[in-house]
C-alpha cells in the first residue's frame, strides 16, 4: 500500500484529507506541524509527502528544506498544499508539485497518484 | 582720482559682492566710506517705508546708529527723496537739517548720497567736524559706492529669497518623501492584507469543496454524515465571520457603523460571549473562569456590539494562549464606567509592538511561521466599536510569553 504523509495544522483539513486518501486506498500518515512532519518522515519514509506551508514553529518551507538536506528522505516527493501561492515561489524548487487550495480532491488525487502511484 | 582710493573702491566692491546679508553690506560700506572720504564720520541709513533707518555707522563720537527719524524730518530723507545728492557746508544755515537731532554731534558738514538713484533704498553719508567744502571727487566717490552698496543690496535680497526657496524646496522634497514612504507602507499593509484575506478565505473553502466532493459521490455512514455536516457548519461559520469582521473594517472606514443603543447591563451580552467561546477553549485546554460585579450600573450600548467586542477579545484570548493556559473575564464597576478585562495567560505582546495593536491588518509576526489564523483586524473593530460607543480601550502586557490583557470601559449611564 502506498504511503502519504499528510502535514497540516488545520484540523478540518487534515480529516479531509485523510478521507479522501484513505478512501482512494493510500495508507495516510498525519503530521499537524512542520516538526512533527520531519520526524515522522524520518521515521516512516513515506512514498510522498503532503505538506501545507502556513504552520506554527517549523513552517513548510523550513520543513521541507530540512527533509531536503537529510539524505535518508531528501528523495521523498514534497508536495506543497497551500491557500497561499506567493509563499511557494520562495522555496518552489524544493517542492515536486504544488497544489492549491481550494484544490478539487480529484485533482489532489491526481497530483499524489503522479508521485505516490496506488498500488 | 588717486590709486589708493581706487584700490578702497575695488576692494571694497569686491568686498560688497560677496556680503550675503545686510549687515555685511553697511560693515562694509561704513568702513569703505569714511576710508575713500576722509571724513569724520560716516552713516549707512536704509530707508524704512516712511522711516530712516540708521542702521550703521563709523564715526569719531556717537552720531545716530540704531534710530529712526521721519523720511521728512532728515536730510538722508531728503536725499532719498528728491533722488540727488547734497553737499552741505554748513548744516545750521539750512534748514533742511533738523539742527536738534545734530546739536549733541561733532557734526559741522556733510555730503550725502542717496543709493538706488532711480528709486532709493538707503542713504551713505560722510560728515566732518570742521567746515568742509565736499570736492567733485569725494561725491563721485561715494555715488560710486553707493552703486556698488545697491548692488550688493539687491544681491543680499536675491540671496535671502534663493535660500528661502532652496529651504521650501528641500521641505517639500522631505515631505513628498515621508508622504511616499507612508503610501508605500500603508501598500505594502494593504498587499499582505488581502493576501492574508485570501489565505483565511481559501483554508475552510478547501475542507467544504472536499467533503461536498465526498457527499456528491453518495451517501456515507451516519458517523461520517455528520462529520460531513458538523465539518461544513464549523468551516461555513468560520467564513461568515471572516466576511462580517471585512463588512465591520470597511463600514467603519467609511464612517457607517451604526449602534442601537439602549441602557444596558453589560453582564448579559458578555456572559453570551463567553458561553459561544467556551467549546474552543476547552478544545485547547484553556480555562476560562468569568467574574462579574451585580448588581452593575448601566450603561448606553448596544448589546450585540457589546457581545461583539466580548467575542472579538476572547477569541483572541483563545487564538494566542496555549494549551494549559488561564484566561480571565472580569466586569466591574468604577466610580464613572463599567469595565470590561479579559486577561490571558499566552504569547503577550511584544513592547515594541503594543502601540500598533489597534492597527488594522498588523500582527506581531506576519512570518509564514505565524501561528494564529484570522485577519489581524480583530482589535480595529473592537477599538472603532468602543469609539462609537464613548468608551476606551487598553491592552497591556508585560512582554513576549507575559500575557495579554486588555480593557474595555463604557461610561456609566448617568440619570439626568
């Protein structure tokens, strides 16, 4: 089963998402901050990584980067989900995809499957 | 004329096109003066409206410096006047001269030349204190430094009006400049602002679209049915809100915030805030403890404004005191208002940043790592509303991590 790990501080957001991933057949992984991102990436080597931008402590960019410069995950896909696009420009070659909120969740499925294929 | 007094004049010429103000003029035309004359004593008078003016002098014994005389009464008036020169032998047979003002002088002749010939604007005169007959040579002299003196006049005058302008323009220069700098900051603040209103405005959209997109694909279990509905309701009132507090910000911009004001019991309207904050804060478990005075006087407000700055001040409280953390409502009555406090255990505000929390758009960290939704206008509202309401409101805090508190008072509704 293929493994996401969905980074978000909205709580709303994170139980959607988790729905429609799990729904999909993706094994989901919830992180609800940048840190707590780093760590269960690290610890889980997801086959992609969902990563919203606008979070407390560590924020997606920051989080990525760190991800980025540890070998053991630096080749995990980042996929930046944000409601925020000119924060993504800053750091947009850390990111394999950038997904918008409002993101329609075929679309978001879309997006995740060209990295996390179902299996 | 001789080299010597040709080398005063020159020098003296010189000297007078670089004065820059009018006493460098008459310093050096007093000296230059009685220098190219011989003479005892020499005056600089400038003619003020319907006065001279003796403005300087260099002379034996004092004549008349610092005084004015009637342009009518004296003979440098005369001499401005009538646009000539005179020469006078003996000042008590002529009766131009105002023979008082001369008695207490050394003064027996004089020779004086009037300065701007066409239209004067000051007297030079040369004065001796024996019987002298003023020579061709001392008048063409002296007219001549009277030219050089008018010259220099009219320089000084340009000068003063070059530095005025230069000063009006390097003013308005640095008030264009501040005026830029405003413009671009309140831009800038505009520019993040609605970035921010976009961000605010996308994030509980994007939860709806997802579960809509889930119900439009049939009906799910009854417990995923009414996380669906409690979801959407939680995020559709998120957003109402957001568009109410944007409605408030540009009603009070534009001066249309109105209020139904009626005598009210503050404690009513806050106790109903307090209840629809109570869910959040023990989600974050935060403990909200609420003590208020009864009975209260009344006051002249608006409930539903009222409940709004309880709410706005409490979601605050909320939004910026992390888990385990105490918030405090308090309503008391002091000798001329009703005081509303809601004081909180969390993040507090940094001292440098106090003075502009009633700012529309700001938050003290407007980083991608700010850890509090919303839009940064919270207070805006809750200060304008306190306005309308001839009340004052305060935050205080004792720094970053010390708290927050901030106070709201109403005046106390009087009976006459």
């Amino acid at each position: 089963m293929s493994r996401v790990l969905v980074v978000e501080d909205y709580e709303d957001a994170r139980a959607m998402v988790e729905m429609i991933l799990e729904d999909a057949g993706y094994h989901v992984l919830l992180a609800a901050d940048g840190v707590e991102g780093v760590t269960m990436a690290r610890r889980h080597h997801p086959d992609a990584i969902l990563m919203d931008i606008f979070m407390p402590g560590i924020d997606g960019i920051e989080a990525t980067r760190q991800l980025k410069a540890d070998p053991e995950t630096a080749a995990v896909p980042v996929i930046a989900y944000t409601a925020k696009p000119a924060f993504v420009r800053d750091g947009d070659e850390l990111f394999a995809a950038v997904c918008m909120k409002p993101c329609p969740p075929d679309e978001l499925l879309k997006i995740i499957g060209e990295f996390a294929p179902l299996k | 004329m001789k080299v010597e007094l040709e080398t005063t004049l020159l020098a003296a010429v010189s000297d007078l096109s670089s004065a820059r103000d009018i006493p460098g003029v008459t310093r050096v035309v007093r000296v230059a003066a009685r220098t190219l004359t011989g003479a005892d004593g020499v005056t600089f008078v400038l003619k003020d409206v319907d006065q001279c003016f003796y403005a300087d002098e260099d002379a034996i014994s004092p004549l008349w410096k610092g005084r004015r005389f009637p342009l009518h009464s004296c003979i440098s008036g005369w001499v401005m006047r009538h646009r000539m020169p005179v020469a006078i032998k003996d000042i008590y047979s002529d009766d131009r001269i105002p023979h008082d003002a001369y008695r207490p002088t050394f003064v027996k002749s004089l020779l004086m030349v009037p300065v701007r010939t066409e239209d004067p604007v000051a007297a030079i005169g040369a004065y001796w204190a024996s019987e002298h007959e003023a020579t061709e040579e001392e008048r063409s002299t002296l007219e001549s430094l009277a030219t050089a003196a008018s010259l220099a006049l009219v320089n000084v005058q340009l000068w003063s009006d070059l530095t005025r302008a230069l000063a009006r323009e390097q003013q308005a220069r640095v008030e264009a400049e501040h005026a830029r700098e405003v413009a671009e900051r309140a831009s800038r603040l505009k520019d993040q602002f609605l970035s921010t209103v976009s961000h605010e405005l996308r994030t509980p959209l994007n939860v709806m679209q997802g579960w809509l997109w889930q119900l439009d694909r049939g009906l799910p279990s009854p417990d995923r049915f009414k996380l669906a509905v409690s979801t959407l309701q939680r995020n559709t009132a998120l957003q109402t809100q957001l568009v109410e507090d944007l409605l408030d910000v540009s009603r009070a911009i534009s001066g249309q915030l109105t209020l139904d004001l009626r005598p009210l019991d503050v404690s009513w309207p806050v106790q109903g805030a307090v209840a629809t904050c109570e869910d959040e804060a023990a989600k974050k478990g935060l403990a909200v403890t609420c003590n208020m005075e009864a009975p209260l006087p009344l006051v002249r407000a608006d409930a539903q404004r009222v409940a709004q700055i309880a709410r706005n001040l409490l979601s605050n409280a909320v939004k910026f005191t992390p888990s385990g953390g105490r918030i405090a409502v308090r309503v008391e009555a002091a000798p001329t208002v009703v005081a509303l406090t809601v004081r909180d255990t969390g993040v507090g505000i940094p001292a440098d940043f106090l003075p502009f929390v009633f700012d529309q758009f700001r938050q003290a960290d407007a980083r991608t790592t700010r850890r509090f939704g919303g839009l940064g206008i919270g207070l805006t509202i809750v200060q304008e509303l306190v306005a309308l309401h001839g009340g004052a409101v305060r935050a205080s805090s004792d720094g970053p991590n010390q708290g927050t508190s901030v106070r709201v008072e109403f005046p106390i509704l009087r009976a006459d």
